[in-house]
C-alpha cells in the first residue's frame, strides 16, 4: 500500500510540474507576424464592403489571433466569417447579406456591433480561413479606418488552459493524498 502511495504522490507531483510549466507558458506574449495592415472604407447607407487586404484571406490556426481595430463615425456591425471572398455574394442588399450570413450561422465567427474605436480580437478552435465584412445599417454614410495584426503564440491558449484546469486537480489530489500518508507515517513514528 505504501508504494501505491508513493508511486501516485509522485505522478500527482509530475502533473502539478506539468501545469506550472504550462502556466509559465501561457504567461509568454503573443509575438507579432508580419507588418500590421491597415485601410479605411466609406460605407454608403445600408451598405456592406468585404475586407480583403492585399487581395488576401487570412487563414487562423488555434496558434494565431486576429487582433483588428476599427475607428467609425457611426455604428457598424463586423462579421468575420469562415467563407472563401468568392462564395460571398458581391450586390447583396444589406438586408439580404443578413438572411445570407443567417442561413451560413455556423460560418460566422464574430458578429459584433462597433461604435467610435473598438478592438476585437479572435482565435480560432482550429484552423480557418477567414474574411471580414463590415455593414453600415445606419442611414448616413459611415468612415471606417481599420487595422489588423496577426500574433502568434507557442502554444494554443485555450488548450493549455483547458489541460491546466483538468490536470491540476487530479495532480493536487494524488499528490496531497501521499503528503497525507507521509505526515501520518511521522506521527505515529515521532509517538513510538
């Protein structure tokens, strides 16, 4: 019984070492990639412009976040979506580019109202290719300067957090079982 003790005292111990090295990691910056890209938009009334810089999409692993930054003069609503540039239809009504990303509701990421300056950030379960939409639905023309930057971390945080979570207890409780039995050993030891 005793080396059952010992030998789960010291696995319970590794998973806490393995947590607290986790942990150190999830402390690491995200690092830039690349040069931040920028642009800026006029949208007409009840209008929507697809956000293509360089004539490209970005494609997002769990490793990467989207970091973009928006400064309007009214209130928009940005979409950022799992869906090629080309399978977006281009002479949509905004209402009609509603019912489309409606019907393609597991394709968007984010859906998220913006006023002044906002700063979104998104990092994907897995990998996607994604493509932002901004959609003026306000009767006045709307400004928008945007900016998106990529960053890029070790190691998916949401998995080291989600593997943090479920191994520390375990760790905890296998390990604080065998510091139980040895301070019990000791005290029967010291009484004899």
């Amino acid at each position: 019984m005793k080396r059952l003790s010992i030998a789960l005292g010291r696995i319970g111990a590794t998973f806490l070492a393995i947590c607290l090295s986790l942990g150190v990691l999830l402390l690491i910056p995200q690092a830039s990639i690349g040069i931040p890209i920028s642009g800026s938009e006029q949208l007409e009334p009840m209008s929507y412009s697809i956000v293509t810089p360089l004539g490209l999409q970005a494609t997002l692993t769990p490793e990467t976040t989207l970091k973009m930054e928006f400064r309007t003069n009214s209130t928009l609503t940005v979409y950022l979506v799992n869906l090629p540039t080309e399978d977006i239809p281009k002479n949509l009504t905004s209402e009609k580019l509603r019912i489309f990303l409606k019907d393609k509701a597991g394709n968007v990421l984010i859906e998220k109202k913006i006023a002044e300056k906002e700063t979104v950030e998104y990092t994907p379960a897995g990998m996607v290719r994604t493509t932002l939409i901004l959609l003026n639905e306000e009767s006045q023309t709307a400004s928008v300067a945007w900016s998106m930057e990529f960053l890029a971390s070790i190691a998916p945080k949401a998995r080291l957090a989600k593997a943090i979570i479920y191994l520390s207890p375990l760790g905890i409780a296998l390990a604080g079982q065998w510091i139980f039995i040895e301070i019990q050993d000791r005290k029967r030891k010291s009484l004899s």
